[in-house]
C-alpha cells in the first residue's frame, strides 16, 4: 500500500518545535506554587532500617515537609503488579513481590528511598539530605544470580523460602530424546551484561491537586500515561476521570519510563493532595543510574544438539535471569528471552527454563531490545560453537537451519510476554542472510581482504548472524479521528511518545484516507483527557497498532464523509469525489465543500438526524493483532583490531531488516540507526557494574560510557527486505522496527572478534567487551 | 545533583585573589575552569566552603614568549587557547597533540592550563605533560612567590605542594634543544574518556643519533604520573634501538609502575598496554627527533 | 540568610539583571530564573551535552558554569537560533535529515555545530564525529546528525 | 575493594604494636583526622574529615582492635559514615619481628564503600586509598622515629 504520504519519506511535523527550544519536557512545566521534591536514597544495599530521624531537616529553612514510610499510614503499601504473572504458562511458579513506594523496615537496593523532603528549590530540598539521621543494620547482600539462587543464600525477602522469583519452563519435543539421538551435543554457559535505558531526558513527575474541583493533575514522561491514571485513582481512591495524566514531551524511552508506582507516582499524587500544592520532582542522573529500572543480566546454561551436517536436533536453555528486589513487571523480559531463544532457526526439540530471582539490585524491566537480544545472543553464539566444534563455518550452519520462507507461519509452541503462543508470521529469514552476506561481500573477505590484511600484520575479522524482532503485540491499542469545522484533522490517542515519529506517521496514514494536507492533521497523544484506552509504548507496537486503528478510523471517517456529502451534495455516493480538503460531484468542482463545512453540517444544529447515524465526522477504532508479528533480518560486521591494545574499529557494518511495509523510510532507518548504537553500546561500551555488596559502581556518564559518534561504524548499510508473506498481517502489512537494530550487533560483533583471533581459538562467553576483557580472553588462551 | 552553597570571591586581580586567599585559609579554594571542581561539586563530593574564582583576573590569562624560546603560560589560559595558539604550534607541539586527547572541545574551551595542572588528577594528561616538560611552576600567595619544578609541584594523586593560601600563577616551559622529538600516544575506551595507560616521550639526539636526553612519563598506572627513570638510564648514551626501546619498554612497565584494576581495564591490561605504548611513544619520539621535532 | 550576588548577563542579545545565589548553576538560571527552557539538563557532571550554550561566543556546558559567574558575560542559548516559522540553516538541515528523534539532545548539538560551522565551513566527517563527540544523542546513532551537518555546511557556504 | 601491603618499621615489634594501640598516635598518622576518643581499650570514636583535591568528605564512626594478640596481630574493623556514603573495613595486621628492631607489618583487608562515593567516585577510590596508606605508613615512621629513638 502506498499512497500520497504513505511509504514516502515525509519529513517529521513535530520537528520545528524540538529543533528551536519550543518543545516542553517534564522539568519545563511550572505550575505556579510549584514545590519541589528531591528523594533521600539508601546507601546501602541490604539494611534493616532501624530509625530516620527527621526533625532537623524540617528546621531548615525552604523545608517545607519531610516524610518517611511511617508518615504514610495505611496509605503506604506495596504497589500493584503491573504486568500479571505468566498463569498462562502451565506449571509456572511466580511469586509476587511488587514494589514498595519508600523503604519500610527493610531496604533492599542501593538508591531505595528513605525519605521525601519537600522544599521551596530542589536546592534547598538536597541540602536537607545533611540533617537526616539514617540508622541502620546492614545486611550482606545478594548479588551473584546464581549464588542467589540457591537455597543457602541471604534472602532478599525474608517472608520466601528463597530468592526465586520464578520458574518457568517450556518445552517443544523432547531435547533429551533429541540429545540421544545427536552426533554432536555442545554446552556452554554465557553472561548477559547488566545495561541501562539511559534516556537522555531522567524521569520527572508533577502532581497538582486541585482541591475546589478535586482533580488531580499530573505531568508525567511515562510511556505508560494510562497506566498512571489508573495506578493514580486506585491509590487515592478516586474515579479515573478526575485524574488527568498529561505526558509532555520526553527525552527518550527505551523500555524503563514505561515503569509505574514508583516513588514519584504513588507518593507525590498524595503528598501534593495533603499540602494542597504542585510537587514537581525532576530526577538527576546518579538517581536515573540508581534508581530506575535496566535490564539484561541473565547467565545462560546452553546446549545444542546436532546432527554431523550441522542440522539442529535440538537445544536447551537454562537461564538466570536478574529481575532485582522485586518483580511488579512480571516476566516481560525472561518470556521476551525464551521465545527470541530460537530466533529464526529450525528447532524441532527445545527446551527452556526461566529461573528468575530475587537480588540486591534495582528492579529489571524492559530496555530496547527486551529480553530478544538475549535469547538472539544465546542461540547465535551456541551456532559459533557449534560450528567450530564440527568445523564448519559459521555461515554454513546457518544457512543450514534457518527457516525458509515456505515454513512460514510457524507456530513455535513456546508462550510469550503476551501470553500468546508465539507465531513466527512471515519473512524470508534466509533471505535475510544472503543479502547481508551479500552486502558485506563475506566471500570477498574471506578470500581477499583478510587475507592480504593478515600480511600486512592487521588483524580483521567479521561477523554475521540473523535476528528475529518480536514486535506489535496485543491486547489493543485505538484512537479518534476528527475532521474539524476548520477541515483541519485531529487524531488522539492513548499512546505516547518518546521521539518515534508518531505525530508524523499517524497523520501519513490519516492524511492518505481523508485527502487532507499531512501537515493539517494534529496527532495528541498520551493525555488521558483526549482518549483514555490503551496499554502503553513499549514492544515496537506503535506503528502497527496505533497505525492500524488510524487506518481503521479514518476508513469509518471517510465512509461518513461520503454519506454526509451525499446528503449535501444531493447525488448517490459513488457521485460524490473527495478532492484534497473537499468533497464535490465528480465532474463537477463548482460544487465543492470544504471538509470543514461539511464537518459542520454532520452536526446539525437544527432538525433531526437520521436514527444510527453518528453526528460529526468522528470516528473511533481499535486494533489489536490476534499475535504479535515478527521482524526479522540479519546483520554483518567487519572490524579491525590493534592485537597489542585489543582495540576494535567497526570498519563496515550491514543489517537487513524486514519491517514488513514502511510508512516512512526515514523514520524506519533512523530507528534501525538508534537500535545499532544502542547495541554497539551495549556490546562494546556500556555496563552496569553492581559490587558484591550491591553498590552500583557505575552511576555517572564517567563510568557508564554511553556510545559516541566516533564510536560508531564507519560505513552503515541499510537493506530493506520486505517479504511479501508480511503484507498479510494486518491491513497495513506493518511491523515494529524499534528493538530491531539494537537485537543483533552483540552476537555480529563478538563472533567478528573472534574471527580476528581465529588462530589463537579465543571464545568469548558474554556480551559486554572492553579492550581489557578482549585481553584478557587472549591471554587465557595463551596460556592452555 | 545540585551544589551545597558557598561563599563566592570573584576577585579581579592577582593581589585582590591572594588577600582573600589568605583571609580564608583552609576555608578557600580556587575556582579555575571548574570543569572538574563544579562536577565533583554537583555530586556534592566537593563542598568548598568558599570559592575563589580567578576567572575574572585577566592577568592571568597569557601565553608569552620567553627570551630563550621558551613560553610562559598563564594559569588561566583556557586549555583551548594553548591548543590554537601559534607559539603552542611552533615551540611545542606536544601540547597540542595531547591537548586534542583532554576530554571533549567544550570542556577544553573553559577548561584552564594551569587548573588542570594544579587538580593533579593521575588520570589527567596536563599534570603528566608538566612533569615530562619539566615545566616551572610560580606559586604565588600573599607576600611570597616560589618556583616549583612540575615534578617536585605533585606529591599525591589530586594533591600539589599548593597550599591552600597560595595558587599557582604561571608555568614556564624552556626551549627544547634542537633534534628533540615528542609524542604522546594513550589508550583509552572511548574519544575524550580517561585513559587506561598513557605515555609522553621527549627525546633529544646528537648529531650522530645517539641520545642525548630523554624525558618520559607514564599516565595511570600508577597513583601519581611516573617520570621514567629506566628510560634514562637505558637510552642516553646509546643508539635508539629497536632493542633499546623495547628495553625500556619491559623495564618500565615492568618495575616502575603500579597499576590499578578498575572498571575499565586490568592492572594486567594496563601493563601490556603501557609497554606497546612505551615503543610507540619512543619510536615516533626519535623519528621525529631525527627530523627536527617535526 | 542565604547571600545573593547581584549579576548583570546579556543573554540572546537581551540584558537581565539578577540576583543569585552563588551555587546556582548557569543551566538553571538560564532554564528557571529566565525562562529559556530550550538549553536542556541531562546529567550535570559535564559529559552529555544536552546543556551546551555559548558563552561569550564559545560552546561550553551551562551545568558546569555558575550563574553568578556569567556576571557581564554574553550568552546565547537555542533559543537564539532559528524560530518554527523561519529555521537557522542547521535546524534545517537536522530537520531535512532526520537528525532528530526524541530532541532532547539536540539544542546542545546545535550549540556545539553553529561555532563549529563558523569556523570550519567546509568539514570532513571525521571533524563533524569529533565535533559532536561531546554531545551524547541516544536515539539517532548519530548517522543522520553527521548527514545534516554536511548537508548544513554545504548550504551555509553556498549563501556565502 | 581488597587492600593489602606491607611496611618495614625501624623499632622493636613491641613498640610498634603498642602504637597501634595509642589513640594519639593514630590520630595523629591519619590524614584528616579531626578528633579520636578512646571509649575502651579497644573502641574508639573518631571523626574524619577526607580532603583530596576536589572530593572533601567527612566521616564519623567507630574504630575497634579485635582479636588482639599482642604483639602479633590484630584485626582493625572501622565504620564511618558521611555525606559522601560509608565505609565499613576489615584489616587484618599482622607484625613480624625480624630482629635488628626492625618489624615488618603485613595487613590484608577489604573495605565495602557505599553511597556517591562508591557509586560516582570509582575513578579516585584506589588511587587514593594507595596514596593515604603510603601517608599514614610516612607518619607512624616519623612518630616511631620520635618516640623510639628518644627512649
């Protein structure tokens, strides 16, 4: 489907405002009367709290009040679960350990919140950090996952036999059937580093109760605005409808604002309630590194069972996943992992255990990529083994067991983070990994370049491997499309957004049925006042969910612009022509009506309107896909090393992606772009380091490093592979991009490195490299 | 993230700066380009009591020439400045090529020469480059006036011989001989970041390539910037081999440093590197001695 | 009693009088006390950019600066640039380009490029990925940026 | 963090194991120290005021010799907290007599520091820690110097 805006690459409508300052993010909203918030944090990991005193603090000029766990009352209790546990799943065990708003008796993460101080700055607010006595009995903390698992470790919540959070395990076939029958059985165990969402704008909240009209106001820059107002209103025990969520502009999402009853929205809507005051809290970066949600940190038990030829009989995945002290996002992230496990790859036998557990470490939520890198990285890697082990090479094997498109749809038989049996819908994953073979000219390189580079005393080496991208899950997303008396469109909806484009790809779509100008088509999204249904951003599901009921609202609109202009124009329907902001008889442009008048005539002031017809050209829609669909596509990356610093340079770097139809290309590779940095980041840079007494070593840009330009790949490709199996998932044959470039550089980049040391046999076990890790790798194999 | 209060002092000469050093004694403490002071400041790590800031002293802000081809550097010349001035270019351009290296151009445009010196951060490459260029330091305070060798000026990590009333006022660097070669060569994870090992060379040959003089210093790996004494005692007197180099090389990096293990790299890590970056360093110092420093 | 030191600061071209506490740093001046929102605060210890402002003509981080010693200083935030109705050229280029995403980082971008366009009209790419490499984007993988740089600096020095 | 070292002292293994018992001796060999009371014969309170370059950190907490065996071993268990965060070490000293009055010390230990200092101060923590054990290791050898030569 393409149409005059749809598939072009239009550029972004909400641009102007960005680019010149205009924009208003969470820390621009003042609401007069404003206090400011700042949260007193645990330096301690594991602490019995035995007393906060508080009462200089609130001696200190500008302190307006200072509140602890007990200062809350009944009010205080552990939040809700916000995503439910897998029941889905048979046989699952999960216990529900959800979030506390502010320590009570026990701490449980460094950076958990002690106290809230209220002052007249966050200046002041900080300064009152001094006059609070904290005191406390330390406890030893549990940090290692699999230390933690066991039944013998220091219990991060005392009222659980152990540290388990979940166990989760699914299997297809019989992997130990499948193993007996196999020639070659590999196993290895691998580490999943622990990595940051890292938005460039923190978190922020402000919560303004107006008490003569007993609504409560808030500004937030969640990704989950309905989410909020629901979590708001239980709270405090009011109706949805006087909580107003408002999300202003955000700096960036990548998974962790999605993440509610925190402190700031359950103890701020309350405190702002008590003092008849807004409470505006901005959080700083430590706090961010702190205290909001990350993700990955998993240990991987694999082992693959194969066939002499290299066909997989079967593979097994025992994984430790991190959830941290509590788990109120569910299993997101571990379901996310355990369906990505088999990727794009013919697995008849599999087996997969989920055991989460519990540590001394800030709670683990999705970030870009969610638990789909992982599992991607597991199979990728246990493929780079095989291979070796059997002696072939890793291109073979692959093209060995990747799915053809003729065994699409495939149904995996393995549940996932949306409690659907998970569906490999459509693609040409082989396809996929031609092309990129192709671009990254594998065969040249292995021929030529390495070769000549090797004489030369430079080490090359490449990478490549395929992905799946789980995107565009259910339940629903929807929207309205309004044509204005002033022929200018609107269009809301309960999404937000955090930079993807939406203001812009929602008015193609919308632009396109209604044959308006785009840029007269206004997208609102995340304010619960204009439309209050939906689940929230997160899983690449904008475009196709959001997008879809777009479409389908705008159809309904479209139908009723042509009844409505029949009626005026006095001709059946199919007479009536809808020319770019007006309708006329066809044949006829002096006849023409504004879409504006005729927006007007569909609500008549006068006279009766027919029985089951819907005043106003206004349409509402849902959308939501009977499973999620699947990107796909594969990535090659060719880099050089400096064998005496361990340096690698990212010379070229190729991905194929399949995103089914692009409502925008532009939009589509400047996602793919941001996925990659994000992944050459978390492969090569970025790491969040807890100590063994679960102090995070890394909460400033001076030790977290977060990507830069210079450290991105000198030569990007982009190939757009769009089989034509995904133009039947849904009526706009779309699917999510947003996770996609982020999924696969971890695997690409490390098996390149160790093609650049393929004569020492170095084996890389993990995701996060430094030079120093490399090294030490290099010398490990020395010394065997 | 923000700072704790403080008194502030924006004194708009050298004299008005060191009266009001010496009235707050310990209390003070000099406010420079603040690129390290008022981050450390943010995370309230620092919480001077009263602030110092010399920004206002134009005085202090200078690159001269010297009478023997040397320069002056005042203080508060902003990092940037010395790294575009042509006198930097001409007389010295090891100052540039480490420069390009000091954390990113925004930092480097308010950053100050003699700041950086005096934070002597053993990760920082200006506190090495003063020690390896055996820069004169004046150190000024109400009354008095003292020179310090850069070397004898930095006694501990983050720790100079600067007491608190007193400030560092001007660095002076001496010519170099001619058929000096320099170069300074660093490993670090990322462009601006910290470096895991760094290395600054200053060589000097005769007219028959047997090294006359050579200065270098080792970068991080150690609480302090390492001058080489290994260096000296293996190369003055002698050809700069290969082997030689790679002598010193083994030595240094084996007897004279002591690194740390961190988050960012091994003490391991840091001795192999700092030994490939002793060659480099070496290496391209004497080729450029041969060629005239160029 | 907290101490206030009156500042006179000519900002966009425009002269305020204030009084402020020493601490106060330049970013929060510039964003609460005069209301230019544009210059935006991403991690206050001088490594993400976002904050980047000219000061006295010289790209520099307002976190790291305080207000009071802006004091007889000249300043220019994003707001100085282009307005939605009539773009500086490199606005035009980041939005032609799509060097924006989520736009949180891109004032400090911008701020960084103008005085760097100025003086190196015609760039490499490897000067425009050193330029930036103070300014952390985590949305655009810098790609687009660099695109729009060229793009900007081919246009800029085509009016010239 | 794990911190181990050793230190040659010019004095009889008695004299330099009664020092580490002398709260003025102490008091007066660690950087920064600003008051240390003796509570009892192995307790004391001391508070710390940490000045390195930028970072001015003040602690205040408990010190406490265990497991005494004169005169060879002690543990030393400190706890101090502040602004900046805490830390809580173990040491374990350990003084060989090597005749000539000379006494080598050995200690192992490990430290747990927590708080901004732990979380945004990596950078400086060895580098530091390595330069304060040299400083308090120069000071006990000028206070031996004094002490022991005089007798």
């Amino acid at each position: 489907m393409t149409g005059k805006y749809f598939g072009n690459p239009i550029k972004r409508l909400e641009d102007k405002q960005l680019l010149t300052g205009n924009a208003k993010y969470i820390d621009d909203i003042e609401v007069p009367g404003q206090l400011h918030a700042a949260f007193l944090r645990s330096d301690f990991a594991h602490a019995r709290i035995l007393k906060i005193d508080v009462s200089e603090a609130l001696k200190r000029p500008g302190v307006v009040a200072v509140y602890t766990a007990e200062d809350f009352g009944d009010f205080w209790k552990p939040g809700p679960l916000q995503v439910p546990p897998p029941t889905a799943i048979p046989g699952s065990k999960f216990n529900a350990r959800t979030l506390v708003p502010i320590a009570k008796d026990k701490i449980r993460y460094s950076g958990e919140v002690l106290a809230v101080v209220i002052a007249e700055s966050r200046y002041i607010a900080e300064d009152a950090f001094d006059d609070i006595i904290v005191d406390v009995e330390s406890l030893p903390a549990v940090v290692d996952l699999e230390k933690a698992w066991e039944d013998s470790s220091v219990l991060v919540h005392d009222d659980l036999p152990s540290n388990m959070a979940a166990l989760v395990t699914q299997e297809v076939g019989n992997y130990e059937e499948a193993k007996k029958k196999a020639d070659v059985v590999v196993a290895r165990r691998m580490l999943i580093e622990h990595v940051a969402g890292a938005a460039m704008e923190n978190r922020g909240f402000l919560a303004s109760w107006d008490d003569q009209n007993q609504v409560m106001t808030i500004w937030a820059n969640t990704q989950s605005p309905l989410t909020v107002r629901g979590s708001v209103s239980r709270a405090l025990g009011l109706a949805e409808s006087q909580v107003h969520v408002i999300t202003p502009a955000i700096g960036g999402g990548f998974g962790p604002k999605v993440m509610t009853s925190l402190t700031d929205d359950v103890l701020l809507p309350w405190i702002s309630k008590q003092l008849k005051r807004p409470i505006k809290w901005v959080e700083d970066r430590r706090e961010n590194f702190l205290a909001t949600t990350s993700e990955r940190d998993q240990v991987h038990h694999c082992e693959i069972a194969l066939k002499k030829d290299g066909t997989i009989l079967g593979f097994k995945d025992v994984f430790y996943h991190n959830t941290g002290a509590y788990d109120s996002y569910g299993m997101t992230v571990p379901l996310n992992t355990q369906t990505h496990i088999i990727s794009n790859y013919r697995v008849p036998n599999f087996y997969t255990q989920i055991r989460m557990v519990f540590t001394n470490q800030m709670v683990v939520t999705p970030v870009r990529g969610a638990g789909r890198s992982e599992g991607v990285f597991a199979m990728e890697r246990m493929l780079d083994f095989a291979a070796k082990e059997m002696g072939l090479s890793p291109i073979e094997i692959r093209r060995k067991n990747l799915l053809r498109a003729d065994e699409l749809p495939l149904a995996t038989g393995i549940t996932g983070q949306d409690f659907v049996k998970n569906t490999l819908d459509s693609g040409d994953y082989l396809g996929n990994f031609e092309k990129c073979l192709q671009a990254i000219e594998y065969d040249k390189f292995i021929k030529e370049t390495q070769p000549k580079a090797q004489k030369e005393g430079k080490r090359l080496g490449i990478g490549v491997v395929a992905f799946t991208e789980g995107t565009a899950v259910g339940p629903y997303e929807g929207c309205k499309v309004t044509v204005s008396t002033s022929g200018k469109v609107t269009m809301t909806t309960g999404y937000s957004s955090q930079g993807q484009a939406h203001y812009t790809v929602f008015a193609q779509i919308i632009a396109d049925q209604l044959n308006v100008k785009v840029e007269d088509v206004k997208v609102i999204t995340g304010d619960t006042n204009h439309f209050a249904w939906g689940a929230g951003t997160f899983a690449s599901r904008g475009a196709t969910l959001v997008g879809t009921a777009a479409l389908l609202a705008s159809q309904k609109v479209r139908a009723k612009i042509f009844s409505t202009a029949s009626k005026a124009l006095g001709v059946p329907e199919d007479q009536v022509e809808l020319g770019e902001g007006s309708v006329s008889i066809k044949g006829k442009p002096d006849s023409a009506i504004p879409l504006g008048t005729l927006a007007a005539m569909a609500n008549p002031m006068r006279g009766v309107i027919e029985p089951g017809v819907e005043p106003g050209l206004e349409a509402t829609a849902y959308y939501g896909p009977p499973h999620g669909s699947t990107g796909c596509g594969a990535m090659g990356v060719i880099l050089s090393i400096d064998e005496e610093t361990c340096k690698p340079v990212l010379e070229k770097m190729v991905i194929v992606d399949d995103c089914g139809t692009m409502i925008n290309p532009l939009i589509v590779d400047g996602q793919l772009q941001g996925g990659i940095s994000m992944g050459i980041g978390n492969t090569l840079y970025e790491r969040l380091v807890y100590d063994e007494n679960g102090q995070l070593l890394t909460a400033s840009f001076m030790d977290y490093l977060m990507p830069l330009a210079t450290d991105m790949p000198k030569k990007l490709e982009i190939i757009h592979n769009h089989a034509e199996s995904s133009l039947k998932l849904n009526p706009l044959g779309i699917k999510g991009v947003g996770e996609a470039g982020a999924i696969p550089p971890g695997p690409a980049i490390v098996q390149a490195i160790e093609d650049a040391f393929a004569d020492k046999g170095v084996e890389i076990l993990e995701t996060n490299l430094s030079p120093s890790s490399i090294y030490g790798y290099l010398k490990k194999v020395e010394h065997k | 993230m923000k700072p704790v209060n403080f008194d502030y002092y924006a004194p708009s000469s050298v004299d008005e700066a060191l009266d009001t050093l010496a009235e707050l004694g310990y209390d003070g403490k000099v406010l420079a380009g603040g690129q390290s002071l008022i981050a450390a400041m943010n995370f309230r790590m620092a919480r001077p009591s009263a602030l110092v800031d010399l920004n206002n002293v134009a005085e202090l802000s200078y690159i001269k020439p010297t009478a023997d081809g040397g320069l002056a550097i005042g203080t508060m010349t902003r990092v940037s400045t010395v790294e575009h001035n042509q006198d930097v270019i001409q007389r010295f351009p090891l100052l540039v090529e480490v420069a390009k290296f000091i954390a990113h151009p925004q930092i480097r445009r308010r950053g100050t020469f003699g700041g950086a010196i005096a934070h002597a951060d053993p990760a920082g490459q200006l506190p090495s480059i003063s020690m390896v260029m055996n820069m004169q330091a004046l150190i000024k305070g109400k009354g008095t006036e003292r020179w310090v060798a850069a070397p004898d000026l930095i006694i501990g990590p983050f720790m100079t011989v600067i007491e608190p009333n007193e400030m560092l006022a001007e660095l002076v660097i001496k010519p170099h001989p001619p058929r000096t070669g320099a170069k300074y060569v660093q490993v670090s994870r990322q462009s601006g970041g910290y470096a895991q090992s760094a290395v600054a060379s200053i060589v000097t040959l005769d007219e028959n390539e047997i090294c006359k003089d050579v200065h270098m210093v080792l970068m991080s790996v150690a609480e302090v910037p390492i001058l080489s004494e290994k260096a000296r005692e293996i190369l003055i007197g002698n050809k700069p081999s290969k082997d030689a180099i790679e002598a010193v090389a083994e030595a240094a990096s084996t007897s004279e440093i002591d690194p740390a293990s961190d988050l960012h790299a091994s003490a391991d890590y840091r001795r192999s590197i700092t030994r490939v970056l002793i060659v480099r360093s070496l290496t391209e110092a004497f080729e450029r001695a041969k060629r005239g420093g160029k | 009693m907290k101490k206030l030191f009156p500042i006179t600061v000519t900002v966009n071209g425009k002269v305020y009088e204030r009084q402020v506490e020493a601490r106060l740093l330049l970013s929060d001046f510039l964003r609460h006390d005069l209301g230019l929102l544009g210059t935006h605060v991403g991690c206050e210890h001088g490594i993400c950019g976002a904050c980047t402002i000219l000061f006295d003509g010289e790209a520099v981080r307002s976190c790291l600066i305080f207000a009071v010693q802006a004091n007889g200083h000249e300043i220019r935030t994003v707001e100085s640039l282009g307005t939605p109705e009539n773009l500086h050229p490199l606005q035009q280029s980041f939005t032609d380009k799509h060097a924006l995403q989520c736009g949180f980082c891109t004032p400090g971008f911008l701020m960084t490029l103008v005085p760097f366009l100025e003086e190196n009209p015609t760039p490499t790419e490897d000067e425009i990925r050193e330029a930036i490499d103070g300014n952390i984007c985590r949305c655009t993988g810098y790609e687009k940026i660099v695109e729009a740089v060229h793009d900007a600096a081919e246009k800029m020095s085509q009016k010239k | 963090m794990k911190v181990e070292g050793e230190h040659l002292f010019k004095a009889p293994r008695e004299v330099v194991y009664e020092m580490f018992n002398d709260p003025d001796a102490l008091g007066a060999a660690v950087p920064g120290m600003q008051k240390m009371i003796k509570l009892d014969e192995s307790h004391y309170e001391a508070v710390l005021g940490i000045r390195v370059g930028p970072v001015s950190a003040n602690f205040s907490g408990n010190l406490s010799l265990t497991d005494e065996v004169p005169p060879e071993s002690v543990t030393l268990v400190i706890e101090g907290k502040g602004g900046a965060g805490f830390v809580k070490g173990v040491g374990y000293v350990k003084f060989e007599d090597l005749g000539d009055e000379t006494t080598l010390l050995k200690y192992t230990g490990e430290a747990n520091i927590g708080g901004t200092l732990a979380s945004v101060g990596q950078r400086m923590i060895d580098s530091v820690a390595k330069s304060m054990f040299k400083t308090v290791f120069e000071k006990l050898d000028k206070i031996l110097e004094e002490r022991w030569q005089k007798n």
